[in-house]
C-alpha cells in the first residue's frame, strides 16, 4: 500500500511539474491581453486535470486490490480506493497550486 500511495503522489506533482512551463507562456500572453483572472485558470485547469487524477487510481485500484490479494469485502475496497483518490487529488491540486500562487507574481 506504501508503493501505491508514493507512486499515486509522484505520478500527479510530477504531472504539474512538467506542464506548467509550457502553459506558462500562454499563461503570460493570455494574462497580457487581460482576457481572465489568474484564479480562473487555476481552477479551470485543476479541474479539467481532475478528470485524470479520478480515473486513472480507480482504475489501477480496480485491478490491483484483487491481483495483490488484499481483503475481498467492497468496504475494504472503497476505502483504499478512497484513500487513494484522496492522496492523488491532494497531492495534484496543492503542488499546483504553490506553482500558480509562485508563479503569479512574475505573470
């Protein structure tokens, strides 16, 4: 269960890490032209990528709960799954979070 949340969490901050500078060039010209705020592209972009960030886990939950042998009751199931999808959301919205917040100051 360790592996899974490191990886969960790594997948979803790496994610951001390698996206933001390339949206950031956009991001600046868009910005230039006062076409919207900053906040909304925040959460435009968090939630479009939360789409992702929900399917996938579930997915992968799906198929390794029952091949890793763990507990075959569906109470044991839904809460790893919700312990997962809770890990990888976090860790998705706050590490991009601290890049807009950073990153709004020099946009």
């Amino acid at each position: 269960m360790f592996y899974i949340c490191i990886f969960w969490t790594s997948s979803c901050i790496f994610g951001a890490v390698y996206v933001f500078p390339f949206e950031k060039v956009y991001l600046v010209k868009e910005r230039k032209a006062d076409m919207y705020r900053l906040s909304v592209y925040y959460v435009s972009s968090t939630l479009c990528d939360m789409v992702a960030h929900v399917f996938y886990p579930t997915f992968f939950m799906l198929i390794l709960y029952f091949m890793a042998g763990f507990k075959s009751t569906v109470a044991c199931f839904f809460l790893t799954l919700f312990a997962v999808l809770l890990i990888a959301i976090t860790s998705q919205v706050s590490h991009v979070e601290t890049f807009y917040v950073n990153g709004s100051s020099f946009v």
